[in-house]
C-alpha cells in the first residue's frame, strides 16, 4: 500500500545513522523498512487514539529488537546514537499522524536497546 501522508513520504527515516560508518546500510534498511510499514499500518489501520497507536509501535519496536542481532552480526550495534535517531523517528511518524501528545518512551516501550 503507497503511503499517502506526503510529511512520512519525504522523510528520510534514519537519515543521520546512514550518514555513519558504524551502521551497516543493509540492515539500516531493514529498519527503514520497518519504520515505513508502521506507517503503512497506521494508514490502514487508522488508530483512533494513543492506545491503539501504542500497540503498533510496540509491534515495531519488537521488529526492532529482532534486528539487533543482524547489526551485531555486521560488527555493529544499536549505540546512543542509534536509539536517539530510531526513537526519533518514532516521535515524528506519531506526530506525523496527529498525535502530537504521544510519550516517546511508552512509543518504544517494549525496546531491547
């Protein structure tokens, strides 16, 4: 499913972290990938409030946390830097959608990094 909302088209999710050399592109991918189906999901699932937003995110993160082991096959991790930028990231395909008053840590809730 195309996404729609044009602010989540021209984003470029975990833009800074591709921009570093400890960060393999190929599984950044993947996490990018992760991120645009959260929206895709939001956009079809449309969540009528923070509950139901929450429970996406969560299914995201989980992704997440399954992706850690790829980075640290490929001689990496998901450092600060990486966390600040994924839960950044987050932040903007909530506010993105309208809710603005969403708690960046309950957003990420269930990470494992």
């Amino acid at each position: 499913m195309p996404l729609t909302n044009q602010q989540v088209k021209d984003h470029a999710f975990l833009g800074g972290l591709y921009k570093t050399e400890h960060a393999p592109a190929h599984v950044l991918d993947k996490g990018k990938a992760i991120l645009v189906a959260l929206c895709e999901r939001i956009e079809a699932e449309k969540p009528a409030d923070l509950d139901a937003l929450y429970v996406l995110t969560h299914a995201a993160t989980e992704e997440f946390n399954d992706l850690e082991a790829e980075f640290d096959e490929a001689g990496s991790e998901i450092e600060t830097i990486a966390r600040e930028e994924i839960g950044d990231d987050f932040w903007f395909v909530a506010t993105a959608y309208g809710f603005e008053d969403a708690d960046i840590e309950e957003l990420i809730a269930p990470r494992e990094w």
